[in-house]
C-alpha cells in the first residue's frame, strides 16, 4: 500500500515532515504519508512546483531536459521532487529540515518512489 510505504521512509528519517506521490501528467497529489499537516491548497502548490522545476507535460522545466531531481531550499525548508525512472510522470514530493542527511535520504527515497509506481 502506498500511504504504508511513504510512512515507513517518513520513519526512517525525523526530518522529513511531509512525502506526497503525485502524478505529473494530471499535476494531482495522488497520496500522501498518513501524518502530513499539508491542506489540499499546500499540497496543490507543492505538485506546481515539481511540474515547474522538474518539467511536465508542455511545461518546460527549468534547464535544457527534463529533470530527474529538484531541490528548493528556504530558511526553513527544504523540498526535494523526485521523479520515477520507469514512469517520468510520477513523482515525489517531500517537504523536510534543513538539516536532513540527503545524501541517506535520496539513498532510500528513490527506491521507494519506483516500487510505489511500479505498484510493488
């Protein structure tokens, strides 16, 4: 179960406050880790900005190709959209600490978005 698999790599790292699978090509939030404190306007806005920065549809992304990965960081924040190797329309969208070790985090997050859109 997706919302299962989101909340076990939500677990894996405390920093992590919210993980939403998205689909690029409907820009939806399809679901989300059971925990999120992200509204449905929050998570609209979050799906936009992968489709912006990683590119969907006619929507050019930012650079020359479609990205596979973004990172946008605040003061605060830092989001992460991971986009699925086998199906460039699915996406993760993570909202997290500064202080995450994304180096781990990506090391885990990956997997877990291709078995998820894979529907493994």
């Amino acid at each position: 179960m997706v919302v299962d698999e989101l909340d076990a790599l939500q677990d894996r790292f405390d920093g992590c406050e919210t993980l939403a699978f998205a689909d690029l090509s409907t820009q939806m939030i399809l679901v989300t880790n059971s925990a999120t404190t992200y509204r449905r306007e929050g998570l609209d806005i979050l799906c936009a900005e992968a489709a912006l920065t990683l590119g969907a549809g006619k929507q050019l992304p930012f650079g020359d190709t479609p990205g596979t990965a973004a990172f946008v960081a605040s003061k605060d924040q830092l989001r992460i959209y991971l986009r699925a190797s086998q199906e460039p329309t699915d996406v993760l969208c993570c909202v997290c600490d500064t202080d995450l070790d994304v180096d781990a985090f990506l090391q885990d997050a990956l997997p877990c978005l291709d078995k998820i859109s894979s529907g493994g």
